[in-house]
C-alpha cells in the first residue's frame, strides 16, 4: 500500500511510559516506510526524467516512416504532455512528504520541549514544596525540642532542689537522733547497765 501524505499528517504514535516522547521503535518503522516510498517516488522521477530528457532529444519521437500513412503528431505530443504531469507530480509528492515529514518532526521536537519544560517546572514547584515542608517541619521539631528542653530543665532544678531539701532534712534529722543519743547516752552513763539486772 502506498505511503500517502495524508498517512503521514495522521500517523499517531503510541507514548511511552517512564520516559518522554514516543516509542523510537515505532518512530523508527514510520520513518523507514516514509524512506521507502520517498525512495519509489524518486526513482519514478528520475525515470520520467529519463524518458523526457530522451523525448526531448528525438530518440523516442521518431518512429520509423511509414511512405503510405502520413505521421500522426497528435498522439507522440500527448505522450510528453502526460509525462510531464507525471513526473510533476512525483517531485511534488516527494517534496509534499518530505514537508509532512519536516512539519510532522518539528511539531513533536515542539511538543517535547514544551512536555520538557513542563516537567522542568514541575519538578522545581515540586521541590520548592518539599523544602518548603521540611523547612516547616524542621522549625515545629526544634520549637519543640526547646520546649521539652526548657520543661526537662525545670524538671531537673525541681529535683536537684528535692535532694538538696531532702539532704538537709536527713542531715538535721540525724543530728538531732546523734544528739538525742549523746544525752541519752550521757544520762545513763552513771548507771551501768548492769545494774539494772
């Protein structure tokens, strides 16, 4: 089946997951079928070319005369008028599709540069997001670090104040026991225990 402009102009390539753009393998096939029919209509050119190039020169317009029948110039001047459509119409299509082709490529660079420069975009605000977050969340983890501190702090005084209370407390008591010892020790000094048996 020939390769039509039109084939060109519509072909929808199939987008590719996890990457950008289309599959280049499916790029790849289009592009070889577009060389292959470029190709063709190439050498038809180049053929035609041929054949006027060989009309023109009088090798093909001649053909040998006949004494009874007079030459009939009507259908040998149809041939070049129908080869020169021809061959006109080859190198239009060939140019057609390669302008296709061309505008076909520059609408998809188009399209991923922009789709590029999107993801570019994207990916900063993305970013700036997440600094953003972290930077929030940094400050709230370090409020509240220094609120725990401050309540750990008092805490502590709290209980460095206890045992210092508590030490006095312990101290006073144990003298006054040592104290009520020695008077009591004193006091019954004079009696030896003993004598009380």
């Amino acid at each position: 089946m020939p390769l039509t402009p039109d084939d060109v102009v519509t072909k929808q390539f199939q987008h590719v997951r996890f990457k950008e753009g289309f599959d280049p393998d499916e790029v790849d096939d289009f592009l070889d079928e577009i060389v292959v029919e470029w190709r063709k209509a190439l050498a038809e050119n180049e053929e035609l070319k041929a054949k006027l190039a060989a009309y023109e020169s009088g090798e093909a317009a001649s053909p040998a005369p006949q004494p009874a029948a007079e030459p009939q110039p009507a259908p040998v001047a149809a041939a070049p008028v129908a080869a020169a459509p021809a061959a006109t119409d080859g190198a239009a299509q060939s140019a057609g599709i390669i302008e296709l082709a061309q505008r076909l490529h520059d609408e998809h660079v188009a399209e991923g540069k922009a789709q590029h420069d999107q993801l570019i975009a994207d990916a900063r605000a993305q970013a700036a997001s997440i600094i953003s977050e972290a930077e929030a969340r940094g400050r709230d983890e370090i409020a509240r670090l220094d609120k725990e501190r401050t309540t750990l702090e008092g805490r502590i005084a709290e209980l460095e104040k206890f045992e210092s209370d508590y030490r006095s407390q312990l101290r006073s008591y144990i003298e006054g026991k040592l104290r009520d010892l020695e008077t009591t020790g004193t006091s019954s000094g004079a009696t030896p225990v003993s004598a009380g048996l």
